[in-house]
C-alpha cells in the first residue's frame, strides 16, 4: 500500500538556522499538508497546498515558514530562523480531494532546536 | 474558533473491557468527523470517518463511532479491547468547505494483557 514519506527522521539544528522538511506524498494525490506536534500536545494545522499554491494556512504559518514543491513528488516545509520553540514533530499529510477527503499521514520528522 | 476536546487523556483497561473514547467539537456548521490511532512508533492511520448519511460509522479492527449531532460528539467505541489495541487515538473535525483537520489532544489508551 503506497505510504506518504518524511525525511529526515529526526533533525537537530541551532537556533537561528534554516532548516528543510522533506515528504514524499502519495503519487496520485493532490493536496498537500503540514501539521505539527509540540510534545505533550496536540496534533496543529500548519498549511495546506494544492496546484502549486497555498489554499488554506493557519496562524501558527507566518513569514517564518514557506512551503514548496519543487518537483513532482516532493513537498518540502522551509522554516527560516528556527526558535527554540519550533522543536516539535511535524508531519506530512496528503489527499486525493481537497475538504474533508481522507488525509494520509507520514511518519513524521522529529525537530530538535538548540 | 473550531476546537476538539477529547475527554480522557490516559486509559488504561484490561483485555476484553469495552472501550469509549469521548470526543467533542465545537462548530456550529457540517462537520466531517475523524478518529486516527497512532500505534507505538508508527504514524498516524485512519480509524474511521463520517462524512454524512447513518450516524453510526464502523471503522477498521472492530472500532465504530456513532455522531450525534445535538451533543456536538463523536465518541469511539470498541466492545472488547485487545492488547494490541494499545495506542494513542486522535479524533478529528473538518468544517466543510475548509481543508484543514482540527485534532482533539489525543488519549493514550493502554491495555493490560
């Protein structure tokens, strides 16, 4: 069964550092999305993507964060200027449909800031 | 403001106990409603989901939910838990016409063998 897929695992950066979160979505679908995970709390809409654009974002999503896809199966998240409280797991997510379709989720990718 | 509250934080049940997980939303409009588990090292997976139509949705593993709308709940329920059932389970909402999921808190459930 096709799986969305994140790299790295685990990341750690300096505070200040840019870093790039990687996803591999599923081949046929076609939105694209970015949550993350502080421990000990809960699951936070970051933004969603479809044809190339953002379509929906929320306000944890600022000037600070930027999303690509640069090619035709990766869907990277930037985060410039990483904080101390930018630590957290961030997860990948895609659909086929936009709305309330069936999110599938990668395994996500644990970032430590320091 | 959307929000999802999930009740139990730490459950903790022996095998072949019933299991109901509670989960409230808050969002006056259409819903379309979500439970995901997250076993011990893996990602998160879809349990079940309602969109419309009978109110009583059955997922995989033997989980069903049932949607009440004039409570605002999407409570999870499984006649009898096995061990492998430990993990911890997220209920989530999306308000028709948006894209983004808003997730409850999360209840680690554990079950004894």
């Amino acid at each position: 069964e096709p799986e969305v897929t994140q790299t790295p695992s685990h990341q750690v950066t300096q505070m200040g550092q840019e870093v790039i979160l990687r996803c591999v979505p599923i081949s046929n679908h076609l939105y694209f999305y970015w949550y993350r995970q502080i421990l000990g709390q809960k699951v936070e809409f970051l933004v969603s993507f479809y044809n190339n654009e953002i379509s929906e974002k929320s306000e944890i999503f600022d000037d600070q964060f930027s999303v690509e896809r640069p090619d035709g199966s990766n869907f990277t998240l930037k985060i410039r200027s990483t904080k101390l409280e930018d630590s957290a797991m961030y997860f990948c997510a895609s659909a086929v449909e936009g709305g309330g379709d069936t999110q599938y989720f990668g395994p996500g990718t644990r970032l430590t800031v320091l | 403001a959307q929000s999802v509250s999930q009740h139990n934080h730490h459950v903790i049940l022996s095998e072949a106990a019933s299991l109901e997980l509670g989960c409230n939303y808050s969002y006056g409009g259409t819903v379309n409603l979500f439970w995901y588990v997250q076993y011990p090292g893996q990602h998160l997976q879809l349990l079940l989901k309602y969109f419309s139509g009978d109110p009583l949705v059955k997922g995989i593993k033997g989980f069903e939910a049932e949607f009440i709308k004039s409570k605002f709940s999407f409570n999870l329920r499984k006649p009898s838990v096995q061990w492998s059932d430990t993990a911890e389970y997220f209920c989530a909402v999306n308000a028709a016409g948006t894209y983004k999921y808003i997730f409850g808190t999360g209840t680690r459930l554990k079950v004894l063998a």
